[in-house]
C-alpha cells in the first residue's frame, strides 16, 4: 500500500518525513543523477576553488524539487506543502548539509 492510497494527514504519517525525504533523494537513480550530485558537485567545485559560499543556499532548491519529486511519486494528491512545513524542509537543509559535507571533502563529488 501507498501513501496516497490513505487519507492522512501530516501528523498522521507514521514516520519521520525528514529522514524519508533525504532517503528518497539519496537513492531514486533518477533524482540522483540529475539533481543530488549534479548540485552537490558544484558545492564541491566552489568549495575547491575556495569561494565563499552559502551551502544551505545552494541546497535549498534541492530539497524543494526533492519535495515536489517525492510527492508527484508517492502521494500524487498531496501537494509538498501538505506534507513538509517549511521547518521539515529546513531541518533537512540541514541535515543533508552536515551529511554531504564529509563526503565532499573526501573527494566524493569530485567530477575531473
């Protein structure tokens, strides 16, 4: 069974949608490939060159397409808003922030 196939509502979700989310963008091949490490590549090249970058600015609009992706995908008559607050989508800002930025400086999205 689906999400969608149930009438929940956000306090109804039976998991933690923040963690879900990052899931979802770590490992659907296709969101993966054109968004997550095409994005996380490029915080990776700036940080190399030495930029000062803002990496929560530059994850942001991840989250927010991984948010619309997962809902078109898993609960298609729910929009994001319906499912994350803006505090899930900072609080995941955040998380994939602390996460990627061990894997950047081990070379992990190094494209040359």
């Amino acid at each position: 069974m689906k999400l969608f196939e149930l009438e929940l509502k956000k306090e109804e979700i039976p998991f933690d949608v923040v963690d879900d989310l990052a899931i979802y963008m770590r490992n659907d091949p296709m969101f993966y490939r054109k968004t997550f490490f095409p994005a996380m590549a490029d915080v990776s090249d700036r940080l190399g060159k030495g930029d000062a970058i803002d990496t929560l600015a530059l994850i942001k609009p991840i989250i927010d397409k991984g948010a619309k992706s997962y809902c078109k995908k898993y609960i298609p008559n729910k929009r994001p808003e319906d499912i994350f607050s803006k505090e899930d989508l900072d609080s995941c800002c955040k998380k994939i922030q602390s996460e990627e930025m061990s894997n950047i400086k081990k070379g992990m999205y190094e494209c040359s």
